[in-house]
C-alpha cells in the first residue's frame, strides 16, 4: 500500500534507460581519453570547461605531444658538417675523367659554403636565417651535381665498356655509392618539415618522412626527434634495399626523391658489380 507522496518520489527517481545512457557516456568518454593518451595527443576535458586557473585564461591545455612536434634547442652543427667533409674527400679522389671541368673546382666551392655556413652558426641549428638557408640548398645541390654527373659518366663507360681494373672500377663506384648515400640524407635532413630549424621551432606539424618513433609517445622518450643520424639512416636503407624500410615518405617530394636515389643507388652497383666480375673472370 503507498502513500499520497509515492507517485512523486517514483517520477523523481531516474528510470533504468537513464542510468544506461549515462553508463554509455561515462564509458564512451573515458575510452575517447584512453585512445588520445595512447596517441600522445592533448584530451579535452568532458563536458563544459570550468573557470580558468588565475594566470591561465587562454591557455592551451597541457602539453601531450611528442617532443618532435615540440619546439626545443637546435641539432649539433658537426654531423652534417662531418658528412660534408666526406663528400668533398671522395669527390676528390675520383678520377678527373668523372668530374665536372677541374676535379678540384666545385668541390672547392662546396667547401668554401661549408665553411661559410659553420662560422656563421657553428654550434646548434636554430637561428632564422633565408640567407643560410639558401647557402645550405646551393652546397647540398653542387655535391648532387657533381655526384649525378660522376654516375652518369660511369655508367656510360661501363656500357661502352672500357677498359678498367677490377679494382679501381669498384673504388670508384664505391665511392660514388657512398656520396649518393650522404647526398640524399643531406637533402632528407634539409627539406623535411621545411628544414633543420623549422623543426627546432615546431613550426610545421605534419612530417615529410614518417619514423617509428612518431607512431606513439611508448615507442620513444618524451623528446626524441629525428636528427642527422636518422636522416641518414633513412638513405643508408634506401640505397641498399631499394625501397623504403622502417621509415616511410609521406610527401610527394620525399616519394620522388626515395625514387631517385634507389634508381641511381641500383644501377650503379648493378653494372659496377657486373663489369667488375666479368674482368675478374
């Protein structure tokens, strides 16, 4: 038997309909914030924002994205500056029937951007600057001539087949193979995400080239990003499997120049390994 009040307290009483949708939600909003924790990006708060901290009015959320997205302190200088170093040294020592004019000409000129570039930012690279980064592209684009040209003129005289010891002929392939690895890790290292600095300030956040460690905030430390080392890894595997590995081009540019190299990368060991084993036999 109830009383004259009970049919006030059951329509104030939430139905079981109600209960489940708001478990629904419940459910739904903490599987939303497991996802972007996972992901490494920032999750909005559920539901409407309450009053901002003193201070803090405006203020994006707490930070959530990897330390590649992140602005921080510029690369080193050396590595690339070292890598360059190579290149100049094995275009040196090419024969001069493979270079452009005298052997020593723009690989002279290459050094001397090289040397202007480091005493200008010697230490980490993260100063703005169109001329540096201009300088930068035209030394990187004179070692690609200058490597381009020397495959060229290989590849013709091993199809024209002239004659050559087994042993220079490897030396010399080696040599330009090494260059066209260092070549395109330099160009991979200035032209993703606008360049060296670009990514020192965060200004671009979508990558040119995909690593693994950008597929989640497990898979690296907190700030890790890619620098020389992994750009030049990146080539390293291109030139010898052929193809991309662990690391994925994502812009156009980027899929037309993994093209590049490994079409250079394959026909000049292809043919250098060839003529080499038939002088041999």
């Amino acid at each position: 038997m109830t009383g004259p009040g009970s049919d006030d307290r059951t329509a104030d009483r939430p139905s079981g309909r109600d209960e489940l949708a708001a478990a629904v939600r419940a459910a739904r909003d903490h599987l939303a914030a497991l996802v972007v924790a996972v992901e490494g990006g920032a999750p909005a708060p559920p539901g409407p924002a309450g009053p901002a901290a003193p201070g803090m009015a405006g203020a994006a959320p707490p930070a959530h994205h990897p330390g590649w997205l992140r602005p921080a302190t510029g690369e080193e200088r050396w590595p690339p500056a070292l890598a360059i170093g190579v290149a100049i040294v094995l275009q040196f020592v090419l024969p001069a029937r493979l270079a452009i004019g005298p052997r020593w000409l723009l690989p002279a000129l290459e050094a001397a951007l090289a040397v202007g570039i480091v005493v200008a930012n010697p230490r980490q690279i993260d100063r703005r600057s169109r001329w540096l980064r201009g300088a930068s592209v035209v030394m990187i684009a004179l070692v690609s001539l200058v490597n381009g040209w020397s495959s060229v003129e290989l590849i013709r005289e091993l199809i024209s087949g002239s004659p050559s010891g087994a042993g220079a002929l490897l030396a010399t392939g080696a040599s330009i193979y090494l260059t066209n690895i260092i070549v395109f890790g330099l160009w991979y290292w200035e032209c993703d995400r606008a360049g060296p600095v670009a990514r020192a300030h965060g200004d671009r956040p979508y990558p040119d080239l995909l690593f693994p460690q950008m597929g989640g905030l497990h898979l690296a430390p907190p700030d890790w990003r890619p620098t020389f080392v992994d750009y030049l890894y990146v080539s390293y595997t291109n030139a010898t499997a052929f193809s991309p590995t662990d690391t994925m081009p994502m812009a156009r540019w980027t899929k037309l120049l993994f093209l590049a190299q490994s079409a250079i990368a394959l026909a000049v060991a292809a043919l250098v390994i060839a003529r080499a084993v038939n002088i041999l036999r």
